[in-house]
C-alpha cells in the first residue's frame, strides 16, 4: 500500500558535525606535514641551493623549494590581503591581522582531514624549536597566538592591531601580543610568520583540530487516516499463506518489492516456488470489525519506486479507526 506525501510534511534541515584529529610530525604520510618558506630573488635562482622539504607518502616522495612556496602564499593569501577579490581567507581587516615575514612554517592538512574547513577555535599546536615547546591557538578569526600570552593578544587585538598596545615591556616587541601567524580555515593551511623562535627550525610538533562538515536531517511525516490503511497484503491472512503483488507495468527494481532469490519465471531457489498464484480469499478474522492492522516498518520510495529508507517500529503500532495515526521518520545523510 502506497501513499504520496503532502510537501510540507517533508523537512530538510542542515546541521553542521565535527570531529577530532591529532596529529604530529611523523604523521607526514597522513596529509598533515610541515613546509618552509623563505623570501628571496629569482634572479640566478638555483633550487638545488635552495631549502627543500621533502614528503614521503606511500611510494610518492615530493619536494617543496622554499622559495617558490613563500612566493605562492605571499600571493594568495598576503600581497593583495586589502582586496578581497584577489586574495583568499578571511579578509577582514578589522579581525584578522596579516603579517608575512622573510620566513615562514606552513603546516597543511589534507581536505580529507578539515572537510568543509577547520573548525574556528579549535586549533591546538604544540611545537618544539630550539628546545622549547610553545602552545600556539587560534582565536576563530584567523590569528594565531602564543597562549601563554592571551592577554597580550586580547590587547593587541582589541586595538585594532596596535603595535604600541599589549602588555609586553620590550619595545621592540610591545603590542604583539605574541600574534605568531594566520590559519586559513577553509584552504586547511596554518602559517606561521612570526620573526622569533616560531618560525626557526621545528624539530617536533602535534596539532590537535576539528573537520567540519554539514550534515542534513530529512524529516518525513507519515500520516495513516482513520481506515485509509485498513488492509494488509501480508501472506499471513490467506489460505496457506499464498498471495501476490500488483505491480505497475514498467515498475523500475522490481526486486525490491520480491523476496531474495524469487523467481517466478526461472528455476526458483531454496524454498521458493518457481510461480505463485494470487490469493483469492482471505481467513475469517480479517472481516471482523474490530481486525486493524498494526504497522511494523515504514518504507519511503522515490518517484521511481526504489526504497530509499526504512524505518522500523519498537513495537508493533495499531492503527485507530477514530482518529489519524502519524509517523514521524527522521535520518541524516
């Protein structure tokens, strides 16, 4: 028994999930790895010269030149950081500070890693360099920052980037605020640019984030009139358990709506019959005024008639004869 569904029992609602990663510096192969980045001329550039890191993932070893990376990130996401229409990020200067220096560590995770983008707030980079480890967070808006010195940062931050603002007593450093570089959510790229200890050699580190990724909850009202689904095409009500399925002609999968290994017109498989015959009578109980079937399972199908879900009961449901019964099936995709 089928039945079209009114629109506006159909709902549809985004929902956004999250989840954990950890990652650290022997984790290369994964997607997650470290780069270096250094400023310099092209003129008479030779890469054999230049700062090559190397990553091995599988049988697959890449080679990523220093300069040529400062180079691309300098021009994505720093040269033209004013103009939104020719760089990438955020691009509100009135929440992301952008500074790129001579040099630089990039640490990419893979779009398998971050899906739709790496959660704001959720960036926790422990890093060892020169044999001190620092713990470097995001504040959601795209700056990263010592967390020893969240204070220093707020200040920085909260005057508009201020470099005589922050709590720090060396002048050359005042109003830094202990900024450390920028992540880019959605390109899954964390940039450290700090001048300092930051940026030099990085003998070990471990991130900690979160993948983003939406989700949508489909919700489906299913409503049973009074006597609308008074009927059964279950077997169990026939004589010896013997029935059939009307089926439109062209009936897209058919096999949906046969048994396992049914076979009318072939050879038939374990129990089954090579044929079947319709039922024509039903046992006695079904006419009497009080037999309503119980519902066990709501199937929902698409326009072309393959089922697309199945939502099964705790228990076995009567349905009333008085007023409407309403199933409410909800899945996510």
């Amino acid at each position: 028994m089928f039945k079209n569904l009114d629109p506006q029992d159909i709902k549809v609602k985004p929902f956004k999930s999250f989840k954990n990663f950890t990652f650290t510096n022997n984790d290369s192969g994964s997607g997650v790895f470290l780069v270096k980045a250094r400023s310099g001329s092209y003129k008479q550039y030779v890469s054999s010269s230049d700062a090559i890191t190397h990553i091995i993932s599988g049988s697959v070893t890449s080679s990523f030149f220093a300069l040529p990376t400062w180079n691309m990130i300098n021009k994505t996401f720093y040269k033209d950081s004013d103009k939104p229409f020719q760089s990438f990020g955020n691009n509100d200067t009135t929440k992301e500070n952008r500074e790129f220096n001579v040099s630089a560590s990039i640490i990419n995770v893979a779009r398998d890693l971050y899906g739709e983008q790496i959660k704001p707030k959720s960036i926790d980079l422990s890093l060892t360099t020169d044999g001190k480890t620092y713990t470097i967070v995001d504040d959601g808006d795209g700056n990263l920052y010592d967390n020893n010195f969240s204070a220093s940062f707020a200040a920085f931050k909260s005057s508009s980037f201020d470099r005589t603002q922050g709590v720090s007593s060396a002048a050359a450093t005042r109003g830094s605020g202990s900024e450390v570089g920028n992540v880019f959510y959605s390109q899954g790229l964390i940039v450290l640019t700090d001048t300092g200890s930051y940026t030099r050699d990085v003998t070990s580190y471990t991130l900690k984030h979160q993948a983003t990724q939406t989700h949508y909850e489909h919700e489906y009202r299913v409503i049973a009139k009074p006597f609308e689904f008074n009927t059964t095409q279950n077997i169990s009500i026939t004589p010896g358990r013997s029935g059939s399925l009307t089926l439109k002609a062209g009936t897209v999968s058919m096999s949906n709506f046969l048994p396992p290994g049914d076979q009318p017109s072939g050879e038939g498989t374990g129990s089954f019959k090579t044929f079947y015959n319709a039922a024509t009578s039903s046992l006695g109980f079904v006419t009497e005024s009080n037999f309503r079937p119980y519902v066990t399972q709501v199937g929902l199908y698409t326009e072309d008639g393959d089922l697309a879900a199945v939502a099964k009961m705790a228990k076995p449901i009567k349905l009333s004869e008085e007023i409407s019964t309403t199933f409410v099936v909800r899945f996510d995709v």
